[in-house]
C-alpha cells in the first residue's frame, strides 16, 4: 500500500485481533469477518476510540459539543 492510503483500525474481542484496512475497503472488509467468522453478528467494529473520537469532531464541527453546554 502506498502512504497515502488512509486506513482506519478495526477490532474484533471475540478474536483478539486489530488490524487496520483501508477506509475505502472498511465496511466490506467489516461485513466479510463477521460473515465470515461470527455467522454475520455485528462484532467486529471500527476501533471505538477512533469512533468516539470522530463523533465528537462531527459535533463540535455542527455546534452540538457536550462541552458547549
């Protein structure tokens, strides 16, 4: 892969692993482990740390910011 490839860490507890895929490829990538290994459950997830994160960007950006209250 090249450097400007973005890619976003994907967890899953139930195997133990993280790897990181490209954000282009995420939710395919996301969908196929859990198929895959979890008979289509929903455990595999983006790193929930770069969730939370990008979530309280999104509300800062539109003014919602919990510390603005």
């Amino acid at each position: 892969m090249t450097d400007n490839v973005l890619e976003v860490p994907v967890v899953c507890d139930v195997c133990d692993t993280t790897t990181r895929v490209p954000l282009s490829d995420l939710p395919e990538a996301v969908q196929r482990h859990n198929d895959q290994q979890h008979d289509g459950d929903d455990i595999a997830q983006v790193d929930p740390e770069i969730v939370q994160h990008v979530t309280d960007l999104a509300a800062k950006d539109i003014g919602v910011a919990e510390d603005e209250a």
